[in-house]
C-alpha cells in the first residue's frame, strides 16, 4: 500500500477540528485498543518547566493533560506545541488564546525551529507514526532536548489484541494509510532501536493493547 508524503499528510488532516476530535476517539478505542485515562497517565507526568509537545493537533489532548496535572496539583510548565497541518494548528490557537503558558506554532518535528536544548521534556502523543520522517524527527527531538531531558512517546503497534479487535484495528489501519492519517505501524523493537540510535537511553516501557508507551532520556553529558 502506498503511504503519503509529509505534506499528503498535512492535507488529510484538514478536517474540521470536531471532526478531528471525534474521529480519534475511535481510533484511540478501537485501533490503539486504548483509553484517555491511560494517555493521561502515562503522558501527565512528564512535563518539565519548558516543555515540548510534538503534533499537538488540535489540542484537545494537551488541553486534558495540563487539567489533570491541576487536578494533581503538579507544577505550572510553560508549553509550545508544534504541528505541521495548519487546520489542526487553527483548533489549537483558539483552544489556547487565553493561556499565557501555552504557545502554539507551526513546524515540522524533523526540522525544530528551536536552538539544541531548548526544553526539559517532551512528548509525541499519538503521533510517531504518523511522520513520514521518523528517524529525523527523532534525532531533532534529540537535539532540542536538555541533556537529561526526557521523551514521552506512544507507538502503534501492528495489531496484536484477540479477535474480532485484531481485524477491526487492521481495517483502521488500513483505511488511515490510504487517507493518509497513518503513514505506518510498528513493531515494538524497531521504535525502541530507532531512539536509541538517535541516541536515546530508554527509561522505562510498556506494551499497552496496540500501543508502545516509552520514557526515552537524552544522556547527562559527562
């Protein structure tokens, strides 16, 4: 199946932002076999006082992480969020007007307009593998990360759930290629050589239904 280009992906995401929201609670559920409780868990915690969120979309899951570190009574952070398609950037600009401590911009996340070590944290939610270009994204996440600066990041794996949610996250899959949402699932082993040749060290990890959830840390510099 032919996948897209980066900017064949920008342009099946121009979408109405409801619409955007709607549709990957689906693909959350029943392609990712996955729930937001679970996403706000594991990406929640990792927010550092100059965080990075890449391919925030339109915000909506950004928004309920920065709620649920209030409700957890953790430490204000000053957010940028990136995104390479312009009608999600739009969602996340009006959901974000009236936050000082949150900066939206449009950028692609293999070529960060931001200078080596920029932020403490950063996270990729939902997003991996959505990038024609992960190893480059990767390496420049890398690069803007503070040395001992941590990544968040999920993957979606090849589908490995029990029948009959293995072939509806398949048809999922397969419908998102073709739209161009999707550029490619993982095996768990291929994203975690990835990182670590971009020079990752892994902190922890976890298989989670169709998910890869790992904490990746940029080495101290000796």
């Amino acid at each position: 199946m032919e996948k897209k280009n980066r900017d064949e992906i920008a342009e099946a995401y121009d979408s109405p932002p409801w619409w955007y929201d709607i549709r990957g609670f689906f693909i959350l559920t029943f392609a990712y076999n996955s729930t937001i409780w679970n996403q706000l868990r594991f990406f929640g915690p990792n927010f550092g006082a100059q965080h990075l969120e890449v391919a925030c979309g339109t915000g909506t899951l950004l928004e309920l992480v920065l709620r649920w570190r209030k409700l957890k009574r953790l430490p204000d952070v000053t957010v940028t969020g990136i995104d390479y398609a312009e009608p999600m950037l739009d969602g996340a600009r009006k959901r974000f007007a009236g936050n000082p401590n949150v900066t939206i911009r449009h950028a692609d996340a293999a070529a960060l307009p931001y200078p080596d070590a920029s932020f403490d944290t950063v996270n990729i939610a939902n997003s991996v593998h959505c990038f024609p270009e992960v190893d480059g994204a990767l390496r420049d996440v890398f690069r803007v990360l503070k040395p001992g600066g941590t990544l968040a990041a999920n993957a979606l794996l090849y589908p490995r759930t029990i029948q009959p949610f293995r072939s509806i996250a398949q048809w999922i899959n397969d419908w998102g290629i073709r739209k161009g949402i999707l550029y490619t699932p993982y095996e768990q082993d291929d994203v975690r050589r990835r990182l670590m040749e971009s020079g990752f060290e892994i902190v922890s990890e976890e298989v989670a239904g169709n998910c890869y959830n790992v904490l990746a840390r940029r080495p101290n510099q000796s």
